[in-house]
C-alpha cells in the first residue's frame, strides 16, 4: 500500500495527494539518556518508525510529518546528553504543528508519542486545538504501552531501557541498540517502593530511580517480543485510525 512520509515528498507531490489524505500523523519522541543500552534517540527514532509502519498500513488516506525529537525530559537532565523543553513550549511547538497542518486543510491530526513525560504538554496542545482552533486532535502512546507481547515476570517499574522497550527498539530501529546490554541498577527510593507516587518529571530519575539510566534487564529483550508488541499495537492503531477519520 502506498505510503506518504512528507520527509520523502516534494510539496507537488503531496499536493497531488491532498484530495486523499485524511489524517496527518505527527510522531513525538525526546533527547534523552537511555542507560547504557540504547541511545539518545531512542524515542524518537521508535515513533518515526513506528508512524511509518502505520502508514503502510493505511495508504495514502494518512501522512506522516517529521518527529517531534525533543520533549519534556526534566527528570533526566542529571545525565550529560539529555534536552529538555519547558511545558509551555513543548505545549505551543505541538500547537502550532497542529495549527499549520489545519490550515492547508488536513483537519484531523494523532500525535504518535513515544515518550511518557510528554503527557502534560500533549493534552495541553490537543485541548488548545480543539476549542480555540476547531481542529479535530488526538495523541496516543506507541508498541510496548498496547501490548507487552507476553512477557511475564517483569519488574513493578519498566518501560525506560528496559526489556519491553529495547525489545521495541530491537523491531523498530535496531541501529540505537547496545549488543552488551546491562540492566538497570535501582534506587531505593519512593518511586521504587510499594507506595510508588507518580510526579512525571517533578524528580530526579538517577537519584530516585536508576543509577545508570535503565529499568529492568535489556538483555531479555529479543526483536521476535519487539515484533509481536509492535505488530499488536499497530492492528489496534489501525482500526483507530479509521474510527478517527469516521468521526463527525
């Protein structure tokens, strides 16, 4: 099936697509540590590539625009390396991603999020589109957050550098993958007991989560278990895709 990346595309080309385009798909990732398993970009390389194999499953009724690969990563500046964006502006830049798409007719956008601390700046930007600009928005999280593919025996906390999600990367972007995987080395801290409280980026992750910057053991992680969460997830997103477009 046909597939549209505007990244790949001249704007005669699009253009010659317009008529046929319902959806506009904006992957949003982050620049941030990943332990020592996977690299900086390993948020926004899975949505990217994630957005794309969503396309090829909806042809040409979607397009994909860039990613989005900075977001809200606070709780990760005490490792070198990490970028992160206040609320407001992450909140604006998704805001005015959405603003333009609209206005050259593609009314109808799905943030494809990759990454957890952005929730607060997403549902701000989709509130915003939606009462002050009339623009029918939506955002979902990608693979590991649908389906974890059968794993069993998982730590209480997962989903950063861990098996689930360097599993993902394993499917979706292997290039970003350590071959000598380590796992996690954990904090006793609140964020590590029972009582777990969650404060999105209003903590410190190396000094109450992870001393090295992962959770759980990545050395479990295979691209088979990558493959059958991502292909789960994407069955799922598919069929959304159609409820979104369908909606009034």
């Amino acid at each position: 099936m046909e597939k549209l990346v505007i990244g790949k595309m001249t704007w005669p080309e699009l253009d010659e697509q317009m008529k046929n385009i319902k959806l506009a798909l904006v992957p949003v990732g982050s620049c941030e540590q990943h332990g020592p398993n996977t690299t900086f970009a390993t948020d926004a390389a899975r949505a990217a590539s994630y957005a794309e194999k969503l396309a090829e499953r909806c042809g040409n009724k979607v397009v994909v625009f860039p990613c989005v690969t900075y977001g809200l990563s606070l709780h990760h500046m005490d490792f070198p390396g990490t970028v992160t964006l206040r609320v407001e502006t992450m909140m604006h830049l998704l805001e005015d991603i959405g603003v333009s798409i609209a206005k050259h007719g593609i009314r109808k956008i799905l943030f494809l999020n990759a990454h957890g601390g952005n929730f607060p700046a997403l549902e701000g930007a989709i509130i915003n589109l939606k009462q002050l600009h009339g623009v029918d928005a939506y955002w979902s999280a990608v693979g590991s957050e649908i389906s974890l593919g059968g794993l069993t025996g998982l730590p209480k906390l997962i989903g950063h550098a861990c098996e689930v999600e360097t599993s993902s990367c394993l499917y979706l972007c292997p290039e970003l993958v350590r071959e000598n995987r380590v796992p996690g080395i954990m904090q006793d801290s609140m964020l590590t007991h029972d009582s777990f409280v969650k404060g999105g980026a209003a903590w410190s992750w190396k000094n109450d989560a992870s001393l090295n910057g992962a959770l759980g053991d990545a050395r479990k992680a295979t691209y088979e278990i990558g493959k059958k969460m991502t292909e789960d997830s994407l069955d799922y997103m598919e069929k959304l895709v159609d409820e979104i477009i369908a909606r009034p």
